[in-house]
C-alpha cells in the first residue's frame, strides 16, 4: 500500500491552493465544473434554449478554469493510481460489499442515487468539500465553515444509519 | 504582470489543468478516492480525510493569508446564507454518505477505476446539477436567500486582523491532530 502521510498530503494541497490563488486568481473547487458540464450535456439536446437557464447565465455552460481542473484531476487518480499499482476496475467497494454483500446493480443504484443527491446539494449549498471545505475555510470564510460543518453532520447521521 | 497571467485565457486553461492533475494526484496518494475511506471518516473509524483537510486549510489559511498581505494575491470568500448553506450542506451530506465520494474525489475515482463511480455517481451529479438548474428560480426567490450573511469572513465578523484568528486556530487545528493521531484514528 504506497499511501502517502496524510499531512503531506494536506501541506501538498494547502501549497497548491496558494498556487491555484497566485497564477490564476481562482480558489480550488470541484462542483461547479459539474454543473457546467450538466448545462453542456443539455444543450445537447435541448440546443440554445439552455444558455437562458437563469442558473446557466450565472454558470455558464463551458469549459473554463475549474472544468480543467476537474479533468485534471481524473488524469492525476489515474497516473497516481497506476505509479502505485493500485488501478483497478472495480464495481462494488469492499465496505459495501462487507455490509451488503457483492451486489453491482444495487451499488450502482445507491451511487446514482447518492450522486443525484449531492449534485443538488452542492450546487444548493454553493460549493462542495474543495471549495468550501477545503479553498473556503482556509480563506475563513463563515459560509465555507458552515458549510462543512453541515456536510459532516449530514454525512455522519447518514452514515451511520446506513452501517 | 499577474494581471496578464490571469486574463490570459488559454494560459489559465493550461495552469487549471496541471494544478488539477496535481490535486488528483495528491487525493490518490492520500487514499482519499476510495470509497472505504471515505466512508470510514463518516462512521469516524478512519480520520484521514479529516486530517487531510485540516493539514490543507492551516497550511492554504497560513500561505494565502501571507501573500494576502503582501498583495500578491486577493480573496474569494463563498457568499452564503442559512437557506443556501445550511440546507444544502446537509442535502450534500447525505449525498456524500449514500455515494461515499464527493465531486472531486469522484473525479480521482474514476481514474483509479472505480466503476460506480463512473457510471453511478458521474452520472448522478450531472442528474443532480442539471436538476438543481431546473429549480433555481423558484429556489432563488424563497428559501436560498433567507439568512443571507454575504461574504461575511470570521475577521470582517468579529473586526479582526486575520492573523489573530488564524495563529490560535493553527495551535487548536495541530493540537486535535496530535489527539487524533494519539488515539490511532
């Protein structure tokens, strides 16, 4: 198991949000590209109407700073999953799998559905664990602060109903 | 002469892609991507996505607050409100545990191979995203702007220089670290 020490880890990333800050102006955040991508897809099949969207003229659906950054994230798990060995396709998780068993449709079923759910909130609460919990609470921003705060308690009580 | 660097579109777009590759790369090494993590730091079992995100908020509060005051760089606080982000953090929140991934370490999911994550949870968020644009107005005129605090920062609320929050905040930050990693979380 080639894990890094998660305090170098953290350091690595307090580094790079000063980075992100310095050369582009921009905090680290992750949700965002997601919403825009959302939009593209749409247009997709809505055409031009999409870009009316009062949601699509705050956040526009192109590809932009953060739409890059989350590609660049895809690349970096992937270039560091295959360095250590550890890529592999995988289905179900094992702690899913301890508490409910090898079951691929239904794994699939709970993540879409978790997925659906976390798009909502995150665009609700206007930002996700990288721009609020991580970009947010080092700027000392109350919104970010409160922000994590609630995704924790939420995440936590669900958690434990689920297990 | 950073005013060039950040107006410079493709540029940016180049930089955004390499800072993002690198933030992969660390949420992979960290061990972050993985779901079992994830959720062990929900059922408070496992403490490392805690303590990866305290180590980056102390380090980040630390470093950009020095280039804050050397004018190097300027802030972005988040706006929010009781209605955006008290209910959206919880509507996340459950997001969070029932996917067991959060948007960015869904992304370095994907990369490390995590199926569900692709054709589960990519596609949920993208659902979830658009289905949020579909609700905006009606959201917009009632519940996301009851509460509303603005851009409020901790040192504007409590009319602080920032350092006086953030040298204290440091100490309690590496303390609870130290308590956590003392108790083998």
């Amino acid at each position: 198991m080639e894990r890094w020490s998660p305090y170098a880890v953290g350091i690595g990333i307090g580094l790079l949000s000063c980075v992100a800050f310095f050369l582009s102006d921009k905090p680290i955040g992750c949700s965002t590209a997601f919403s825009r991508t959302s939009g593209m897809i749409e247009r997709l099949f809505r055409g031009g109407v999409v870009a009316e969207k009062a949601y699509y003229k705050k956040f526009a659906p192109s590809i932009e700073w953060e739409w890059m950054l989350v590609a660049g994230i895809f690349i970096g798990g992937f270039i560091s999953a295959q360095l250590s060995g550890q890529f592999h396709m995988e289905w179900v998780p094992a702690t899913w799998a301890s508490s409910f068993g090898y079951t691929p449709i239904s794994r699939w079923a709970t993540a879409l559905t978790g997925g659906i759910i976390l798009g909502i909130g995150a665009r609700w609460a206007g930002g996700c664990t990288s721009g609020h919990g991580i970009s947010g609470t080092l700027q000392l921003a109350v919104s970010s602060w409160l922000a994590v705060f609630c995704f924790f308690i939420g995440g936590i009580a669900t958690a434990m109903i689920i297990f | 002469m950073l005013k060039q660097l950040h107006s410079n579109e493709k540029l940016q777009l180049g930089i955004g892609f390499l800072v993002g590759i690198l933030f992969g790369f660390l949420l992979q090494k960290g061990g972050v991507t993985k779901y079992d993590v994830i959720i062990g730091q929900l059922l408070l079992t496992d403490f490392t996505v805690v303590k990866i995100m305290l180590t980056a908020m102390i380090t980040g509060m630390i470093g950009v607050h020095l280039l804050s005051t050397l004018g190097l760089v300027q802030l972005h606080p988040k706006p929010g409100s009781l209605g955006s982000t008290v209910i959206g953090g919880l509507i996340f929140g459950v997001g969070f545990a029932v996917l067991g991934y959060c948007p960015g370490t869904l992304a370095g999911a994907v990369g490390q191979g995590s199926l569900d994550a692709l054709f589960g949870g990519l596609a949920g968020i993208l659902l979830g995203a658009g289905l949020f644009s579909e609700f905006y107005p009606k959201l917009q005129r009632g519940i996301l702007g009851r509460g509303d605090f603005g851009e409020l920062t901790w040192p504007r609320l409590f009319k602080v220089n920032p350092w006086t929050l953030i040298i204290p905040l440091t100490i309690g930050v590496l303390i609870f670290l130290f308590w956590v990693e003392k108790s083998g979380l």
